[in-house]
C-alpha cells in the first residue's frame, strides 16, 4: 500500500487495515513454519505496511501530519546526455571499423605459446639417425 492511499483513509479506517494486516501477518508466520509458504517476500511487505499505516496514523493522531506537495514534472530541455555521448554517425564507423579488422591474428603470450604445434628439435632426428646406423 502506497503512503498516498493511507493518507487518504481516516485513522478508523487505518487501524481496520493494520489489524487485517495483521492477522495476515499471522497466517504468513503458520505458512513458513509448516512449510507451506510460497512468496517469502509477502512477509516483508505486510510487515513494512504495518509499520507505514501505524505510523502515518500516530501522525494523525498527533496532528502532525506533512503536508505533501507534488513537484510539477519538467520537460526534458534538448537531447539527453547519453544520446549526446555517441553520435549515430560515430556507431556506424565504429561498426564498420569492427567489421573491417580480420578474424584471425597473430596471438602472443603465454596461450599463444601454449596452443602452438611443438615443432620436432633437430636434435630429435639426429638421435634416430644414429640409432639406425648402429
């Protein structure tokens, strides 16, 4: 329940929704220790209704209630930041350029050596060959 709706109640019609919230609240307790509950966040916002009508109806009680005022909404002046940061121009070079880069590239460092074929040493072929002449 938004504060908007609870202002507009008398503090009768407050306390009939806080004791409604209540009682759910109680049920919602039953829920989750039999393991019934399925919305676990229903107890949280029960649980924070409760507290906002309560304290908007001491607020009553007390006469000190604000006065709540709505702020006129003001027009966007000219385009927006983000639409100031890239211009459509700008993405379609940018988009060209990504394209345009080749696929394959000479890969460095440590994955590149890695993935590289082990090439077979000389010293490899000569071992044989001198095995074979023996």
């Amino acid at each position: 329940m938004k504060s908007a709706d609870a202002r507009a109640m008398t503090i009768d019609q407050i306390d009939d929704e806080v004791l409604k919230l209540k009682k759910e609240q109680f049920n919602l307790r039953f829920q989750r220790a039999t393991g019934q509950l399925e919305n676990t966040s229903r107890v949280r916002l029960v649980r924070r209704d409760i507290a906002r009508l309560k304290t908007i109806a001491e607020q009553k009680r007390t006469g000190h209630e604000p006065v709540v005022v709505e702020k006129p909404k003001k027009a966007p002046e000219g385009p927006s930041k983000r639409s100031l940061k890239k211009a459509p121009e700008a993405k379609a070079k940018a988009k060209a350029k990504a394209k345009a880069k080749p696929k394959t590239e000479a890969k460095s460092g440590k994955r590149a050596k890695a993935k590289a074929p082990a090439a077979k040493t000389a010293k490899s072929k000569s071992t044989k060959s001198k095995a074979k002449s023996k």
